[in-house]
C-alpha cells in the first residue's frame, strides 16, 4: 500500500465516501416518493458527501504518491465516462454539481 492510501485519515475518509455513495445511491431512485423530511436529509448528505469528495480530490492532487495520482487520473477518466470533455476541471464539475444540489434544495423548498 502506498504512503497516501496508508494514511488513517484516508482511509476512514475513504471508508466514510464509499458508505455514503452506497446510501446515497440506493435510494436515488426512490427521491419523488420520499416525505419532504427525508427529501431534506438526502440532499444534506448530497451535500456533505460532495464536500468529503472535494477535499480527497484535493488531498490527490496534492500529493506525489504514484497511487494517489493514479486514482486522480482514474476520477478525471470516470467524468468522461459521464459525457465530459477530456480534460474538463474537476473544480468545475464539483462547482456544477453544488448548483444543481442548490436548486434542488430550492425545489423541494417550494
């Protein structure tokens, strides 16, 4: 394992991004049919999962482990794979995506 990926505070934030994907992502679906409250609460946990991944964008593209890089590169692949130019800022998706959060929060405020 690399010196990054060995960091404690990595690995549980790691542990916390994938747990909350998984949460997240199973009841994606099921959003239209929620009660307003939990509505709320999904969009809450969009909210700080986005954040959580932000900052382990960063803490990648701060580092020089070869593994670190490799997953940065991995990521930056993955937003192709979602329709974006090669090259696209990451800064940029995550900036995109915390407008669309805002205005589904202003949605489900209504």
């Amino acid at each position: 394992m690399s010196k990054f990926f060995e960091s404690e505070v990595v690995q549980e934030e790691l542990k916390i991004i994938n747990r909350m994907q998984e949460e997240i992502y199973s009841t994606m679906l099921s959003f239209g049919s929620m009660e307003h409250e939990d509505q709320i609460e999904h969009i809450e946990k969009l909210t700080v999962l986005l954040d959580k991944q932000r900052v382990m964008y960063t803490r990648l593209s701060l580092s020089d482990d070869p593994q670190a890089l490799e997953m940065k590169k991995h990521l930056e692949k993955s937003v192709q794979l979602m329709g974006f130019p090669e090259g696209t800022d990451m800064n940029m998706i995550f900036s995109g995506m915390t407008k669309t959060i805002e205005k589904l929060k202003q949605v489900v405020d209504q």
